[in-house]
C-alpha cells in the first residue's frame, strides 16, 4: 500500500490519552492519540520510533491493537493497524453509566437530610 492510499479513509479528529509499546524498548509510553480511525490513528508523545517499528496500543473501550508506525514528524507519528476497529468506541463513556462522584458527594446529591448545610 503507497502512502496515499488510506488519505480517503474517514477520521475522527479528538484527543485522548493511551499507552503505546514499542518492539524492541521495555516499558510503555504515554501518548496523546490526535486522530483515529478504522485502520490507523496519529499519536503523539515523547518516545522515539521508525518507519515501519512494531508497536501495540491500549486505546480506551477498544484495548491493546498491534500495528505499525506509518510515519513520523517530530513528535507525531502515525500508526496502520494490523486489523480495522470501530472508533466510535473511543468516544464512548468509560464504565456503566455509574455516577464517578465520590460517596459524600452522592449522598448530597439525592437531597438526604446530610445535604442540608448549617449556617455558622
């Protein structure tokens, strides 16, 4: 595939954070994902990668997906994925649907007896 096959897939421009392993470096880094799509997305981030690197990355709702590195401009990169996701799952809330206040916070909330604050 040349490079300019994929410009007419559809992405979607957001930012979200996600872990990338690179083959051949331990540990994983973290990046900023600038744009995604079906087959690929563009990261960003302070690790070092090539051309044609193998790496995995963890993208919320979706999980660990193998690719390569497509290419690389400074601190950006691009990633082909070795197999089509659907995208849509990046952008969707994270858990079910519970309420992430703390529960001090919840307790006020449904207007128990607590909630009613005394003037001093």
């Amino acid at each position: 595939m040349n490079e300019g096959e994929n410009r007419h897939i559809a992405r979607d421009s957001l930012f979200l954070m996600a872990d990338l392993r690179v083959d051949g470096l331990d540990g994983e880094f973290r990046i900023k994902v600038r744009n995604l799509s079906a087959g690929g997305m563009m990261g960003e981030g302070m690790v070092r990668v090539v051309r044609g690197t193998v790496v995995q990355v963890n993208i919320r709702n979706i999980g660990w997906i193998a690719g390569s590195v497509a290419w690389v401009q400074d601190s950006r990169f691009g990633v082909a994925f070795a197999e089509d996701i659907d995208p849509r799952l990046a952008r969707a809330p994270v858990g079910k649907g519970e309420d992430p206040a703390p529960d001090y916070m919840r307790h006020q909330a449904r207007g128990s007896a607590a909630a009613v604050l005394r003037k001093i």
